[in-house]
C-alpha cells in the first residue's frame, strides 16, 4: 500500500514527503474528530465487572 501511494505521488523526493505528511495529518484529523467519537460508545472501555 505504501509503495503504491509514494509510486502515484508526483514530484521529486522532498515534494513527495511533504504531501504524505499532509496525508497523515489529514487522516488523522478525520480520526480524532469524526470516526473515534463515532465509535466510542460501542466501546466497553467503561464496563467495569468490579465492584457488581
């Protein structure tokens, strides 16, 4: 996958870095505000077994 996406990039090696760089800040962005916050209520992070 990865060598895939450096392949399809255009540009020379420094262009290239930058834009995976803005990729990886891109997808974690899309993490952190919309695909965490939608999974976490179906996570058992709060189920707790002691003390019941």
């Amino acid at each position: 996958m990865y060598a895939w996406l450096w392949r399809h990039l255009p540009g020379p090696v420094l262009v290239r870095v930058l834009l995976v760089a803005v990729l990886v800040a891109a997808v974690l962005a899309v993490c952190f505000t919309w695909v965490f916050p939608a999974v976490a209520p179906f996570m058992p992070f709060n189920d707790t077994t002691v003390g019941e």
